[in-house]
C-alpha cells in the first residue's frame, strides 16, 4: 500500500528526471504538482486509517497567552483531534506562519517543526509566509471549501471569490505563498473547517 | 414594549426573533451539533448574584425552545458555551461588538464546544446576533 501512495506522491520526481533539458525546471509547477499529489495520499491515507498518527503536540510559547493565539491554537487542536489527514499535512509543514489581524491589532506565530506547533503572541522570526488583513477575512480563510479528492481549495466556491476579490483589492495579503507553495496548500488544508 | 436583559421574557422574545428571521433559517440549517448558551458572569453591581443566561435549543434553523437559567442551574448539558460580562452581551446585541471578532479579541469566550464547528456556522452565529439587535432591550444601568 506505501508504495502506491510512494508512486503518486513521487509524480513531481518522476517529472523532474523527464524534464532534464529544460535549463530552468518551473520549479513552482512541479511544487504544486506534487502537493497535489500529495493531497490525493493524504485524502487516500485518511481515507483508509493507514497513517494513525497521534495528534501533534500544539502549545502556547511561554508568556504568550492572547485571545488569538488562544484561538489559532484550539482551531489547530480541534482539527487535528478530527482528522488523520490534517495530522499529516501538520507533519510535513516546517517554517513559521504570521496572522496579522489588523483591525484587533491582534497577530500570531506559528511555529511548524517536527510535526510539533508552537503558537506565539505576535511575530516571532522571520516568517516564512504570513497573512494580514480583517480578522473576518482571516476567519473566512478557515472557511475555504476544499475539493473533495485532491484536497485543493475549491476556486468556484462563494467563499474563494470572496477571498480572491479581497486579495485583489487588497483588503486580504498574503505574502510567501508562491515561493513556500506547499507550505501554503497545507496549512489552508490544516486550518479548514469543512 | 421593552424586554428587561436579562430576563425570561427577553429570552422568550428572542426566540421569536431568531424565528422570523430568515437568513438564520438558511444559514443555521445544516447546525445539528446542540444546545448553545449563552452565559452572563455574575456582577454584583448589576444585581446579576451567579452566572445567568439561556439555553437555545437550535436545529436546522429553527431554534425550537429557549430555557432561562439563574443562578444554582448550570449550562453543562449545553454543547456550546459562550461566556462574556454583561457589557460586552449589551454591546453585542446593540449590534456593536460583532461575535466572532469579539471571540478573536477575547471579549466573548467560548467556554465549550468545538471551535471549527463555530467557525463553519460563523454566518448563523452572526444571524443569531442580529435577531438580538430586533429585540426591543431595556437594559441594566
């Protein structure tokens, strides 16, 4: 059964070692490709109860204890306690995530390592990708619909149009997201609630 | 006709409220997850001795009874508890203080219940608030 799942996540390889010639490989397509790949195990994983990881560890950082970092670290717990594929999406996540909500003056850290989640008060490190906007918006962010199989946002859905013209506008910022694509995919996974 | 708040008329007249509002019976039907209260700290200076509140009893949509706890009674048959000071209730259904961002601000507090589910319902939660806002509302001074 790994091998197989060895076989759909190792489709980015696979086109990596047939796509020698090319001087500069799309290094963002071939990310994407195998997050999706990687969507599709993880979807078959839960499916099938293979991977029965223990929740991971989510903890408050010392002295940090704000009603959003309070918030952002039930939502992880919860999720987590629920669902064997999001425990893997949180054990394949490493850097750190800043949520800014600017209207409640209000922003959080969190800090992915080993399959381990340490949720700070404010910005801590450089983060890898953060997030700024109304604290509705970033709620709404958790309410993203993913499509059933692959695990990926559903882009038709009211709530992505919503988001997407809240990006355009600018209302919504998310900085790092192409450049740490599969940290991205995952945390949106990691944080749903649908 | 003013409803004193708290108090079982109010609770009564808010149940009427969440029934004739519509977008609450789209946007909570599809809630099947239990009875939320919603819950006053106790502050002497209002008169408010214990912890007071009401329970809904939501489903589909349609909240189907409400009960009017004081005091001795306890809300632990509730699935979702939400908690806050008697100011922070009025300014929510004065319509000031929005729910969920009040929860994100620690202003409101979600003392049971299971935050994802909150979040999915956030729309119904917001409906719930605005039949409040309908409910003619003498308050404690």
């Amino acid at each position: 059964m790994s091998r197989r799942f060895n076989s759909v996540g190792g489709f980015a390889d696979g086109l990596r070692q047939l796509l020698p010639s090319l001087r500069r490989p799309p290094r963002v397509l071939l990310s994407a490709l195998g997050e999706l790949g990687a969507g599709l195990r993880s979807k078959l994983s839960g499916r099938l109860g293979a991977d029965a990881l223990p929740p991971p560890q989510v903890e408050l950082a010392p002295g940090s204890g704000g009603a959003m970092t309070a918030i952002m670290a039930q939502l992880l717990r919860d999720n987590l306690a629920d669902r064997v594929e999001k425990r893997r999406d949180c054990a394949a996540i490493r850097g750190r995530v800043a949520i800014i909500a600017e209207d409640i003056d209000s922003s959080v850290t969190l800090h992915f390592e080993a399959g381990r989640v340490t949720v700070h008060d404010g910005i801590v490190g450089i983060p890898d990708l953060s997030v700024r906007g109304p604290s509705d918006l970033i709620l709404e962010l958790s309410r993203l619909q993913l499509q059933s199989y692959l695990r990926l946002p559903d882009p038709f859905s009211a709530t992505a149009k919503s988001l997407f013209e809240a990006m355009r506008s600018g209302r919504l910022k998310v900085h790092g997201a192409w450049s740490h694509l599969p940290t991205a995919l995952r945390l949106t996974r990691l944080l749903s609630v649908s | 006709m003013q409803y004193a708040f708290p108090s079982r008329e109010w609770a009564v007249a808010f149940m009427a409220a969440v029934n004739n509002n519509a977008a609450y019976r789209q946007s909570g039907k599809d809630w099947t997850f239990g009875k939320v209260a919603m819950v006053i700290e106790a502050a002497a200076d209002l008169g408010i001795a214990e912890d007071t509140g009401m329970l809904l009893d939501v489903l589909h949509g349609e909240c189907r009874g409400v009960e009017y706890r004081e005091g001795e009674k306890r809300f632990g048959d509730a699935e979702f508890i939400i908690i806050a000071p008697y100011s922070r209730w009025r300014e929510v259904i004065e319509g000031q203080l929005d729910p969920i961002k009040g929860m994100m601000e620690g202003k409101l507090k979600l003392e049971k219940g299971h935050l994802p589910t909150m979040i999915r319902f956030v729309h119904a939660s917001r409906e719930l608030v605005s039949s409040a806002t309908q409910v003619p509302t003498q308050f404690l001074s």
